[in-house]
C-alpha cells in the first residue's frame, strides 16, 4: 500500500496569520472601509498598483499611510504639483567633476511603496513618467537602465476631474492600474468614532509593520499557484466579449484587462483562504478592475454604472 502523500498549503499558517493580523491593523486604522481595505490588499498581492479617485478629505491618504505602516516597506510619498517634472520623480544623472563621468542620483520612485499624492495635479508628461516605472519595474535615464526595489507597489490617491487645477489620466495610464478605488462618506458609526478617537496620524505613526518584504513577496508568489478552472476562465473571457459589444461601450476591456481581472481574483481567493477561484471572486472585483478600462461613448462618468451592467449581462456558463 502506498503511503498517502499531502500536499503542503500554498501558504504557510504563520503567512496566513499574519496578513490575517495585517488586514485587521490597517481596518482598525481606516474605520469603516473593510471592503475597500480587502481590495487594497488584494491589489498589492496580484502585484498591481491601486488608483484611489474621491474628494479631499475622505481619508485616501490615510488608506494609503496605513497600508504603508503596516507591510514594512520602504516607504516614499510624493505630493505631484502643477510644476512637478518627470527628472523630480524618477531622478537625475548629474556630471562628477571630480570622477569626470556622470552619476545617477535615483528619485523617489525607487521605494517599495510610493505614495503618489494628488497624481492628478501634475501634468500629463510627468504622469507619463510612471507608465515604464509601473509597468516594468524599471526606469530607463539617458539610456541606462535602472531596476526598482522590489516589491514594487504604487498608491495613487486622485481628485475627481471635475475639480480646479485637475489633468484627467490618460486611458494608458489609467490602465497600468489594477484596481480603481472610491471610499466615499464613513457611515455613521465610523464617523462618531474618528471624530471621539485619537488622531489617525498620530495612529499611525506609532504603527509596527505586520508583515516585511519577502512576506510580500512570498504571498505574490502564492497567489499565482492559486487553481482558475477552464469553466472559470470561460466566464472572465465571457465578461471580455460582453464588454466589447456592450450597448454604450465605445472601446471595451483588452486581453491585458482579463488577465489583470484573473490575477486579482486568484489574490482574492487567497485572502479568503481558498487554493481555487470562484466566480464570486471575480464578480467581487470587475467593477474596480474593469470600469476605469472602459471607453464609453458618452461622458466618463456613465463607466461604472457600465461596469455594472456588462456583470450582470453576463449569466455563468
């Protein structure tokens, strides 16, 4: 008789129960947003970088703050202007009299977590600076290429384009995010409490890192062992045809857009504890993974409601 063989867990119990802790900090850090912080994470592990899009003083930042206290990253936040340059992100080679050459001194883009603040407010050539950085984890200055740290995670927070002083982010840009966030109001309870507690800077500035960088890079490992059926990547290829054919779509989701969609949810069954994907891990997240990739005829603001509508067209094979 054969000995019986068990497969090891794609993720280890102290893995688990650390970002389990992870998970926990951060919501007790941002009151009152548990899906939106589950979807933060699961951005992080399907190794994408996030896009927050609301009013000031919602607590963007503050998602983003926390999230950065609490994986143990390094960490740079940037604050784009109207003057920002595309060399004040990235950096610059400067002329060495002394050593008679050129030397790179690197920009704040060579952190594990940038905090690009208000990416909105710079001009599209400086948001056009982050496209090589975001996509290929690299930065390529006066021909010489430079690798960036890994993990390499970029948290935009932005302003609705209706406001003063906005450039809106072009659709190539926008796609080299995987998930688009908005937290909207707290509900009451949220608010009762943030208003009678202590401040969540001060919070968070006394933070300790539930998790480290090769934790990070150990769950982005894992989740790409997370098992996606043929009957379920028939209904994300499903979800891609109803988009480009979709009453009021203009220009539908790509193959990168259902791969993007693919990787998210297998990160979303992991954080739920699962070694496979379900179609409510993908229903779960195709509104924040597909509405900003839409092109739709009328006005941008209908991309949501759009997003919507292509889930529900759409019934399970």
């Amino acid at each position: 008789m054969h000995a019986q063989t068990h497969t090891p867990p794609i993720v280890a119990d102290a893995a688990r129960t650390a970002l389990t802790g992870a998970i926990a900090q951060v919501n007790r850090l941002v009151l009152g947003k548990r899906r939106e912080v589950a979807l933060a994470f699961t951005c992080l592990l399907a190794g994408g970088h996030l896009l927050i899009e609301d009013l000031p003083g919602l607590g963007k930042t503050t998602l983003a703050r926390a999230l950065a206290a609490t994986l143990g990253l390094d960490f740079q936040r940037m604050q784009f202007t109207s003057d920002l340059l595309p060399s004040d992100i990235l950096g610059v080679s400067v002329y060495d009299q002394s050593a008679r050459e050129f030397r790179f001194h690197p920009g704040p883009v060579f952190t594990q977590l940038l905090l690009a603040d208000e990416i909105n407010r710079a001009p599209p050539r400086t948001q056009s600076a982050l496209l090589e950085a975001m996509a290929e984890h690299q930065v390529s200055i006066d021909g010489i290429t430079h690798l960036l740290p890994q993990p390499f995670f970029v948290i935009a927070t932005q302003n609705p384009v209706d406001l003063a002083g906005t450039f809106p982010l072009p659709d190539s840009q926008l796609d080299r995010f995987l998930l688009r966030l908005r937290l909207g109001y707290p509900d009451a309870e949220a608010e009762r409490e943030m208003l009678a507690g202590e401040d969540r800077r001060e919070l968070i500035a006394h933070t300790l890192p539930m998790l480290t960088a090769e934790d990070v890079l150990a769950l982005r490992a894992a989740v790409e062992n997370i098992h996606a059926s043929e009957a379920l990547i028939a209904y994300v290829q499903a979800l891609m045809a109803e988009s480009r054919r979709h009453p009021g779509v203009r220009v539908g989701l790509s193959p990168r857009a259902g791969l993007a969609l693919l990787r998210a949810a297998r990160a979303h069954a992991l954080l739920a504890g699962r070694e496979h994907v379900l179609p409510e891990d993908v229903q779960a997240l195709f509104v924040e993974v597909a509405a900003h990739r839409l092109v739709p005829e009328a006005d941008a603001s209908d991309r949501l409601a759009l997003a919507d509508a292509i889930l529900r067209a759409v019934r399970l094979p």
